[in-house]
C-alpha cells in the first residue's frame, strides 16, 4: 500500500467531518481558539433543570444582566458571548426525557449531544433525519445555527423538529411548533439564541439503514451536471461530499465525490451496526500540519485526500456511523496563527461559472492559505427567517489559516469580502455562524429578512435579555 494511501485511510476523520467540526464554533473563551475576538464577560452559570435556568433568567432580569447561552463553545463571531453578560452555560442539562420506537420521536434536553442521541436510539435501528455529521455538538447549538449535515432527503433540521420549548425574557415556557407559536418558531430556528432558552427539542426520526459507499472522481464543469443526474435524481442515495483541490497543481479543477447508497443487502446490518469511536489522529494530524505549511504540503494533502476517497469504494456504514465523527486530529496550537470557517451557498447549476471567478480571484492573492474545501448539498429551505438556502444550494465550506495580528485579520478581511462579494454575484448567500468579516451590506443581501429578523428580537426580547456579539455587529 502507498503511505499516502495508508495516510488517506485515517484521513477517514477529516473525510466525514472537517466541514461540521467548525459549523456552530463556538466559545466562552475565544482568545483559548482562535483569539480574534476577546471578550471579557461577567460570569458563567450552568443550570442542570428547568426551575434553576428559570430563576437565572428571573435574577437576570431583576439584576439588569444580560444573558448568552453556550452549548460546546466553539465560535468565531461572538454568538455566545457579550461583555460584562453572564453566559449560561447548558451542557449539563442533557437528559433523554422521552421516547416514542413506534412514533419515532425522541425529546431530549437541549444540552444533550447529538452523540447522546445517537447511542440512545441505535439499540432500536432508528437514526436522525438531519444532523452535523461531527456529533460532539449540542442540539440546542445545532438548532440555533440551523446546521446542515450529508444527508441529501430530509431537507433542512428546522422539518426533523416536531416541536421545542422555549424559555423567553420573562421566565415564561413556551410551546413552539410549525403550528403552534409559529413566527416565534420560525426565528428562534437559526436564531442564535437571541430569543431565549432552548429547553428540549422533539425530533421526528428515520430508520437506520445500511449504506454502500461509492466515489467518483471528475472536473469541477462535471459536478453540476453528476450531481443532478447521478446523484439527486437517484433516490437510492441518501448522503453526499464532495472535495475540490486547493494543491496548486489542480487548484479549484479536480474533484471528487462520496455517496451513500443504500446497500441492496441489508439483512448484514448488524454487523455494522456497533457505534463506531475513532481514535487515530496522529497520521491526519501530520499531513494537515504540512498542508498549512507549503504548497507541496498542499499536494500531498490532495493525494491523501483522493486516496481516501478511493479507499472506501464498496464499504459499508450504517446511517449513524456516517453521521458521527472524531476531530480530535483538527486541534491547532499556534502562538501566532488561528484558523478560520467561510461557507458559502451557491445554486446547483451556477457552479462552475462561481468556482472560475472565485479560481481568478484567490489565484491572486498568494498569501492566502486556504487549507480545505468541502461541498454539501442542501435543498430549498426558507422557513427559518434567517434561511440561507432560498434554492436548492451547494455549500462550499472553507478553511483557512491566518495570523491572528491584525496585519492577518484585515488580509483575511479583505479576501473574505471578495469572496463574498463573488458569491452574492452569483445569486449565493454566506453562512452567519463564523467571524464576523462580512458587511453589514452583504448580510442583508445575502439575508432579504434580516431587518425582520431584528424587529423580531426587538419585539419578542423588548429589554434585550439575551444578548451576544452578533446582534451588537449586525444590528441596523
């Protein structure tokens, strides 16, 4: 076997999830990740049952304090956070608190792990319809950045929701529900916690299944053109990736794919259906540090990449196994650079002509270290005001090495600008849960709804209970 190979082979890890691991990072700490956006806060509290969230909501609103909420506490944007605020902290309200194998329902706490979720309903061979495939993070977290996932048929995880209960400004529980409560439903669904606590969630859930992996190498003018006939139009295809080249050689032209077939064989899936613990880190480790390094670290990186990729044709996985992943490998220590998340949403059938004019644009800017691209699939969904897929999207998911100086920051927001700037060109929109490099502008027209969004925060929160830098940033 080449060592790339044997490489690519771990590289399994950052196959499945590099993309997801930075989705809804967040932090209580930003200067312990990525230390770009310091904010010294009041105090952190964490409540393990309703009546103790409910009394700090109540203390906080007869102290005048302002609240945060956190789940794992990974973000760059400062979603968690406010100065001088007291951030609640919610992993350890994590409880299953029912569940229903005949409905195929589950309602858990909203500091529960997707992973919680996962090792309760895997004994009863159901799976999640939507989830971030890297399930360290809470639901709550999920739910608040509308996160997305491999799945390519259950449409957004606002529709996997059967209802929430939420605890608002004044220490009331309410219902919320596509029926019940609605507009206030609507906004709280990628809402960034604005709007209250997220108390427990109830999740409509799928049938496990086992899945054939298959992969599928091509130019970047191919994708379109494979996706829509090979893959969407297949149903026996439940899950999708795809990986451009950043190696110099290929920039932004080879690809390749991974999808998840149904097997025809289903009747062998016990044996797969143990939850896997992945656990080798230090070959990915390696070969993503050389990747950050130069450009034939870049090249390697690719190899290893397209030899994973090869790899896995005709493995099996079950539904839960593909949608659960390590990151322990994607660690990164550095007293002088941080890394970054960009994710951008363009149409399906714009792809080509996006990727040629974002190929001119970064070919021209050699400092910028651009690490990895990752490609989802998401559909039509528009139901969350702040809805980033208006129409059936690909969503190229970026990552990016820079100094954390200020020198670095403001090359990193220029480039970030332009990108943006290509993307809106292109009838695309920009993901909200990552640094807060794009403008004002370009959040308004990435989001139509954005003006309705606050007013919505203004109305429901009146005296601003809840509060992150988000809000302060982008507020009109």
């Amino acid at each position: 076997m080449k060592p790339y190979l044997a490489a690519g082979i771990y590289l399994c890890l950052f196959g499945l999830s590099a993309y997801f691991y930075f989705q809804a990072q967040q932090s209580a700490d930003p200067a312990a990740h990525d230390r770009l956006l310091p904010v010294e806060i009041k105090a952190v509290k964490a409540g393990a049952d309703e009546s103790e969230l409910q009394e700090m909501v109540l203390d906080a609103k007869k102290d005048g304090d302002v609240l945060s909420i956190a789940g794992m506490q990974h973000s760059q944007g400062g979603h968690t956070l406010y100065p001088g605020g007291i951030l609640l902290d919610m992993k350890p309200y994590n409880k299953i608190l029912d569940f229903d194998q005949q409905k195929k329902t589950i309602t858990a706490q909203s500091g529960a792990t997707w992973d919680d979720l996962q090792e309760y309903i895997n004994p009863y061979g159901l799976a999640l319809g939507v989830s971030q495939s890297q399930n360290i993070f809470t639901i709550g977290g999920s739910l608040s950045v509308q996160a997305h996932g491999l799945d390519i048929r259950n449409n957004g995880m606002i529709d996997t929701v059967e209802s929430l209960r939420l605890l608002n400004a004044e220490g009331e529980i309410l219902q919320l529900s596509h029926t019940e409560n609605t507009e206030l439903f609507h906004a709280v669904v990628g809402g960034y916690g604005l709007f209250g606590i997220i108390l427990d969630v109830t999740f409509e859930l799928v049938d496990d299944a086992l899945y054939e992996m298959e992969s599928r190498r091509f130019d970047y003018d191919e994708y379109s053109a494979y996706f829509t006939d090979r893959v969407l139009e297949d149903r026996a295809v439940k899950m999708h990736l795809a990986r451009i080249s950043i190696a110099p050689d290929s920039f932004l032209e080879e690809m390749y794919a991974i999808n998840y077939r149904t097997a025809k064989d289903q009747s062998v899936m016990a044996d797969y259906q143990e939850l896997k613990e992945d656990r080798l880190v230090a070959a990915p480790k390696m070969i993503l540090g050389l990747a950050r390094l130069s450009d034939g670290g870049k090249e390697t990186f690719w190899k290893t990449q397209k030899a994973y990729a090869e790899s896995v044709e005709g493995k099996l996985i079950t539904r839960n196994n593909a949608m659960r992943s390590d990151s322990e490998f994607m660690e990164y220590d550095s007293n002088t650079k941080t890394e970054i998340l960009q994710e951008y949403f363009v149409p399906v059938a714009g792809f080509s002509a996006y990727i040629e004019d974002l190929k001119v644009m970064l070919e021209q800017e050699k400092d910028f270290n651009l690490l990895n691209v990752t490609i989802r699939y998401v559909g039509k969904n528009d139901r969350a005001v702040l809805s980033y897929a208006r129409e059936d999207m690909f969503a190229l998911v970026l990552l990016i090495n820079q100094t954390a100086d200020a020198e670095g920051m403001a090359h990193t927001e220029r480039v970030v600008r332009e990108m943006v700037e290509i993307t809106l060109d292109h009838g695309g929109t920009y993901y909200l849960p990552y640094y807060g490099y794009p403008t004002k502008e370009q959040m308004a027209q990435s989001y139509p709804r954005t003006e309705e969004f606050f007013r919505l925060k203004d109305r429901f929160d009146p005296d601003h209970r809840f509060m992150n830098m988000f809000y302060e940033e982008y507020r009109q």
